[in-house]
C-alpha cells in the first residue's frame, strides 16, 4: 500500500472518529433543561394544564427548579420554584419513611401486628385481621378491590378515621389476602393512625418534625389548610370540561392526612429527592456529622418489591420494562435498563409524579395544577431522555394523541350504550315509590327524595355528592350530579322483590374514564324500614 494512500486513510479515520464523538457529545445540563423546559411549554398547550413546576436532582445538586405558567387559569400569578401544590399519593413514601424510622428505633417491627397497636382494626375475615402486619399496610394487597372504600374519604366526608376503621370490616375481599395488588388508601390511613399511636403526637406534627424540618422544607406543610393566609404562591386545581378550564378546590384529604394531603414546592421536594437517594441521609452542607432519617436498611427495604404487577405491552415497547412492582409506598420498575424507583399522586384538579433513578443518582419532581396524568408522564420521560442519554422521541405528541383516542374511543361507547338502550321503557314504580333512606353497611345512608316529580340523590357523609337521578331504562336511572367536575355520574339500579317492593340498589360509574376512588359498585344499598 502506497504510504501516503496510508497516511490519507488513517486521517479520514481519525477524523471520522473525532465527528463522531462530537456528534454523540454529551450535552450540557442546561442544554438538556432547554429542552425539557420545551416539552414542559408543549404539554401545557397540548394538554390544557396552566402549571406546571419542575426539579430534577443530579449527583446531590438540584440542576433544575423551574415554574411554568400561572398559578390559577385567567391571572397573572406565575408558577415558581416555590409554588405550592397537592402532591397527593406522593404523600405515601413520607408516611412510609416515618413508619422506617419508628422500625430503626425499636419501637415496632414490620412484622407487627396491626391489631397489637389498633385493637379495634377489624377486617373482613377474621384471619386476615390477626395476620395484618405493618408491612401488608403499605404493600396494597390487602384483598380489598381498587380503591375499595374510598368513598368514605373522598370526596370530603363528614366520617372520621375512627369511623373508617369501625367499617372496613363489611368491605368484603375481592381477591385473597397478599395475593394480588389493589390500590388502596386506607390502609395508608391506618399507618397514620399507627404513628399517633407510637409517638403520642398527631401525624401532621410528627411528619413536620420528621421530614420537613430536618430536611428545611420550611415552605411544606401537612396540609392545605396549614398553608398561612398571606401565602399567595399557591397552586389552583383545575378540571377541563368540554374545552374549558374550571377551577376547582377544597377536596385535599384534609382529616385522612396520611394517605395524601401534603402540599410542597419543588424546590422543597428536592431535599426529598436528596434525602431518598442518599438512603436516608439528610445533605446538609453546614453539619459535619451524618444526620440520618431512617437506615440504608430501610431503604432499600422501602424498595424491596412486594405485591407484583403485570408489565403491558405499551410499557414493554415504549420503556423497556420487564417487571413491576410495589415496595413500601413506592412503584417499582426498569426503564431502559436501570431500576426506576417512582410514584404518582392525584387528587381533584391536581396531579404529580416523583421518579428516582438510583444508580445515576438521578431524581425529579412534577407538579401540576391539572389532573391531566398525560402531562406528567410526557414530561418525566423527556426528562429522563435527556438526562440518561436515551434516544430521543416526542413524548408529549405521543401522549396528546394518546389522551385524545382514550377521550374518542369511551365517547364512542358511551353513544353507542345510549343507542341501544330501550327507549320505550319505564319505571316499575312511582317515582315517590323509590324515593327513602337507603344504607351501606360500610358507607352510611344514602337518601333519595321526590319533589316535582324529579328524584334526587344525596350521600348523606358527603356534600358534594348531590344529584338528580334521570331514568335510562327500566328499574335503571343515571344520577348527575350537580358538581359537573366530579365527573362521575353513576347507573342507580333498583332491585325488586317477587311483589314488587324495593330490596336492593347498586351503583356503576357511566364512565370507564372515572376515578377509581368513586367505588360505587361496592355499594350496596339496602331500604331503611320506616316506624
């Protein structure tokens, strides 16, 4: 070979190899915020979302704090780094964290019995009720359906936690005890109630003295109403109904504190995000001395999987998952290859998400003021994208587009029920003849009362759950109820006896599409005999 043929060969090599590098160059962290700041400002338009905060923690350094948007649609109120919103079921992991802590110090085992603390926790079946541990507190495999009871807490009740555990014992199992996952939120009420229990404080004082403080997350509070009236850095929720935004409030778990009531800013969320990266050492800069929270121990029990889940075909393709799981008061997973350590949380108008990549010592934080879970779960893996140097893709165009078939395909159904429905039916009974008390044995009463000819239903623990009931067909009626933002009218159907008296009533949500904490189908309603 002709020398300086070599010569030319080895130089185009080389510079070949040195554009390549360049080309495949890892970007900067501003370089990347740019781009997520982007995806943030697309999902917020393609999504109708008026917030949005977010923080991303990288090697103990927060490299990103940033607000989007207006705290309440219609004003100039910006979001910041400090606004605050409900972070919901992100709640759980705090809880979780206390209860390790509590194990630390030897005042109870994970093994503990729940009925040792709580004698009164009574359960369906009498051996699940001795078995319940703290640990099957956290796990959501308690046998109970999704969401089961959840109509007790939400939307704002007049009931108290006592009243919850007194009741659980007639929400009967759907499945057997630690043997499949079924979100729960009360079971997480009960792990409340167990730390007032152990530490003689109520546990909105104890998570401050726990967490919050320790952590400097001095603008964090237990709950809303904490919040001090002079703070107007507050997030709104809001509920999109036909195009339009609506403000809502007031539905933040307020007395069930320990299943999701906090309110935080992302710029306090990321002491959190420190705090569950470093296993449970608090970073403080100004101490020399390791200041722990709870053990390394602990922490990787928190992250232990628990209750098994299934992996969906969406997941698989999109994100490379082969396992899911739930620990303690975290979902559990791989993305792309590494361990994602993740929840969400929701309540009326607001969603969150909290994600942990532990082996990159890698965490982020999403808060919004609308209770559009597309947002979130656009957002969050643009973030990791860009932050773990994954092949790029447009996620919020995959989630609009998404959200917007979900959105066709149940209005399609829902049209389709509504043609095939018999038209020409009517009701067995005057309308005054299904009018009266109704009880649930593990909700309370329920009343239906007639005036003017019309029916209306009213949950007697629960204000805002207040409608009229329209016939659909036969001994089957469809109550709407006056808060359109709830959105979860419900089939009333009543069940006659061979001579034609009401026995019974169950209730199913219209929509596919309604939360699972409306459990209406649990219900059973049975007529108050009158003296």
């Amino acid at each position: 070979m002709n020398k300086y043929f070599k010569s030319n060969l080895i130089l185009i090599a080389s510079l070949c190899l040195f554009v390549s590098h360049a080309s495949f160059a890892k970007e900067t962290n501003e370089q990347r915020n740019a781009k997520i700041s982007q995806a943030v400002e697309a999902a917020m338009q393609k999504l109708q979302v008026p917030g949005i905060a977010v923080a991303v923690v990288k090697d103990n350094k927060v490299v990103m704090a940033k607000g989007f948007g207006v705290t309440k649609y219609g004003t100039q109120q910006k979001v910041n780094a400090d606004t605050l919103f409900g972070i919901a079921s992100n709640t759980k992991a705090m809880t979780s964290a206390i209860l390790a802590s509590l194990v630390d110090e030897g005042k109870l085992s994970w093994k503990t019995k729940v009925i040792d603390i709580i004698p009164e926790f009574q359960l369906y079946d009498a051996w699940v009720t001795r078995e319940f541990t703290i640990l099957d507190l956290l796990s959501h495999d308690s046998g109970l359906g999704l969401g089961a009871g959840d109509l007790m807490i939400w939307p704002q009740t007049t009931l108290t936690t006592m009243d919850i555990i007194k009741r659980m014992k007639y929400l009967r199992p759907v499945s057997s005890f630690r043997s499949e996952f079924a979100y729960d939120n009360l079971m997480y009420i009960i792990a409340g109630k167990i730390i007032e229990k152990l530490t003689h404080k109520p546990w909105t004082q104890v998570i401050q003295e726990r967490i919050f403080t320790p952590l400097h997350m001095n603008n964090t509070r237990a709950k809303f109403s904490l919040i001090e009236q002079s703070n107007h850095n507050v997030a709104r929720a809001h509920v999109p109904l036909e195009g339009k935004l609506n403000v809502v409030g007031g539905n933040f778990l307020e007395k069930f504190s320990s299943a999701g009531s906090v309110a935080s800013s992302v710029n306090d969320m990321s002491q959190w995000l420190k705090l569950q990266l470093n296993h449970g050492v608090i970073s403080n800069a100004n101490k020399q001395e390791e200041q722990r929270l709870f053990s390394e121990k602990q922490s990787r029990k928190m992250w232990q999987p628990k209750t098994l889940l299934g992996v969906s075909a969406s997941a698989t393709k999109n994100d490379k998952t082969h396992f899911n799981a739930y620990g303690l008061g975290w979902f559990l997973s791989d993305f792309h290859g590494y361990k994602m350590v993740h929840h969400s949380g929701g309540i009326l108008g607001m969603v969150s998400k909290v994600v942990l990549i532990p082996e990159e010592n890698l965490g982020l934080v999403i808060l919004t003021n609308q209770q559009s879970g597309y947002a979130f779960n656009a957002i969050y893996r643009e973030i990791l994208m860009n932050y773990l140097d994954l092949p790029k893709r447009d996620w919020v165009s995959y989630y609009a587009d998404l959200h917007s078939k979900r959105l066709a395909k149940e209005k399609a159904r829902l049209a389709k029920n509504k043609a095939n429905k018999a038209k020409k039916s009517t009701p067995s009974l005057p309308l005054s003849s299904y009018a009266g008390t109704y009880k649930d044995a593990w909700y309370g009463d329920i009343n239906i009362t007639e005036k003017n000819g019309k029916l209306v239903m009213q949950f007697s623990n629960t204000k805002a759950l207040i409608g009229e009931l329209e016939h659909y067909q036969y001994n089957t009626f469809i109550v709407h109820w006056y808060d359109r933002t709830l959105e979860a009218d419900a089939y009333v159907n009543f069940n006659l006896t061979v001579d034609g008296k009401i026995a019974s009533a169950t209730m199913n949500a219209v929509s596919n599409l309604t939360d699972f904490s409306f459990d209406f189908q649990d219900l059973l309603l049975k007529p108050v005999k009158t003296k």
